[in-house]
C-alpha cells in the first residue's frame, strides 16, 4: 500500500471540508464536524506552506502526516454514516475519540516544525506556529467527558448533577421523551453487537450508559406530571406515550394503544428513513367524543 504524502493529506482535508455541503448530515453531525473543520483550517495553511519544502521530507513529520491522513479518512465516515436513529450517546464518544487524535496530531506536526524552525519557509515563524498552536489546543468540545462524568455519579451516592444532565440534553438534543426513547433502543441495539462480538467491557459500559438514559428519562417523565394545564393536573391516561404531553389528536393503533398522531407519524417517518420500509404496519384509528 502506498503511503499517503503531504499532498495527499492535503488532498484528504480538502474533501472533509466539501462534506458540510451534502445535505444528508444531519445536525448534530454537523455541529461536531465544525469543530474539525476549525482544527483543519487552523493546520491547513501551514501545511500549504511546506507541501514544496525540503522540510515535508523528515521521517517524524511523514509519520505524523500519515497518522493524521488515517484519522481524517475516519472522521468523514463517522460524519458521514451517523443517522437519526443511531446512538447519540455513542456517536459523540467516538467523535470525540477522533477529535482528540487529530488534536493531536496536528499540534505534534506544528511542535515538529518548531524544532526545525531554521528549515521553515520565510512566511512561517516559530512564534507563528505557536500561536496555532495554542488555538488548537483550545478546540473542539467535552461531551464525552460530561457523559463519563455523569455516569460517574449516577454509579454512586452523589448522583449525576441536573447542571451536567441539562449540558447533555441540550447539546444532544435529548429533551424529548421521544428523543430519549430513540436514544435507549439505539443503546441497546450496540450492546446487542458487543454481546455478539464478546466485548465485555464494551458491554459494561453501554449498560451504564442505557442507565443514565433511563434516568434522565425518569426525571422527564417526573417534571411532565408535575407540569399543570390550566392549573389542572393532566391525568396520565390523557398523555402521549411518546411526547408525555396533552393529547389534542388522539389516534389509536392496531395494538389499543394510544398516541398523539403527530408524534406517531414521526415515529414512522423515523423509522422509514432509517429502513426504507416501515418496522410494522400502523393503521391509525382517530379517537371522537
């Protein structure tokens, strides 16, 4: 296999940036994928710079080229290939992960070419590199770390903060019962895979994660009760399973259970663009009075 120079990488994070014009990215995709292309932009002039440079030629700068070439490659799929009815819970983990090697990569590439500075191109300075530096390192986000973080405390006596679980939700878009309901199905179907595969510490965590999503849907399901409408308490039985609201348009399906039809319907049309089919045919029945 050929290994991929300056010019391929350059060729690579080139093709990353044209990826926030394809319109089937969907949003939480696109706002962990801005945070690379901030990174990226940071890095790419500097790498334009030296593409022609004897410099571009050292073996320690190559390897770091190549490990950044990998991992750029595997940012695009991530981006890519997440859906909404995948884990949002996982996507960020791996993203993440991702966004930390690049980090770090990018910052060992400028370090490098600090230490060579006597070999750099007249529109690059050592302070200049620094200064790109410093802006990377001060990139990108921590929602991995508020989930671990959270799980943390969830485990033990203290609990899982509100100020952390709000941090999640809003930047997950997990404020839903829905929402929550899409995100602990989409769980357990990776710790199925992780069973199958034998991965136990996989497995493990996964089972904390579905907890924490259990819990935040726990306390949704107490904040909905305690909400009044009209100052009269709505009764339970009056509330969508899915949207824990007041139903204004109820339907029933074929199994009796009863929905708001809007949220129903959207039900479906997540599953249709996931499968292309839906996972059951629902006919829906409107209640009347």
């Amino acid at each position: 296999m050929e290994i991929p120079s300056l010019k391929s990488l350059l060729n690579s994070i080139n093709h990353l940036f044209h990826l926030a014009s394809r319109e089937s990215i969907c949003e939480l995709a696109l706002k962990f994928y801005s945070s690379f292309e901030e990174i990226l932009r940071l890095l790419k002039p500097i790498l334009d710079a030296i593409v022609d440079n004897e410099i571009s030629s050292n073996e320690m700068l190559q390897a770091e080229f190549v490990e950044l070439w990998h991992c750029i490659d595997d940012v695009g799929d991530v981006v890519m290939n997440f859906q909404l009815l995948m884990s949002k819970f996982h996507f960020v983990i791996e993203v993440e992960s991702l966004m930390e090697k690049v980090r770090g990569h990018g910052i060992q590439i400028l370090e490098l070419l600090q230490s060579n500075d006597h070999s750099l191109p007249g529109e690059l300075s050592s302070a200049s590199l620094e200064h790109c530096v410093q802006k990377i390192k001060n990139t990108g986000s921590n929602v991995s770390s508020l989930i671990t973080e959270a799980i943390k405390g969830h485990m033990h006596s203290s609990g899982a903060t509100s100020e952390n679980l709000a941090n999640i939700a809003d930047t997950l878009s997990l404020k839903s019962n829905q929402e929550l309901l899409i995100e602990a199905v989409a769980l357990e179907k990776f710790k199925e895979n992780a069973e199958l595969a034998k991965k136990n510490d996989e497995v493990d965590f996964i089972d904390q994660m579905i907890n924490l999503v259990t819990h935040m849907h726990e306390l949704l399901v107490l904040t909905k009760q305690s909400e009044t409408y009209s100052h009269v308490s709505i009764p339970p039985d009056f509330c969508c399973p899915l949207s824990l609201e007041l139903m204004t348009d109820p339907v029933i399906v074929a199994s009796g259970q009863t929905y708001a039809k809007a949220f129903i319907r959207r039900w479906i049309d997540l599953r249709l663009q996931r499968h292309g089919k839906p996972w059951r045919i629902l006919i829906l029945f409107p209640i009347t009075l």
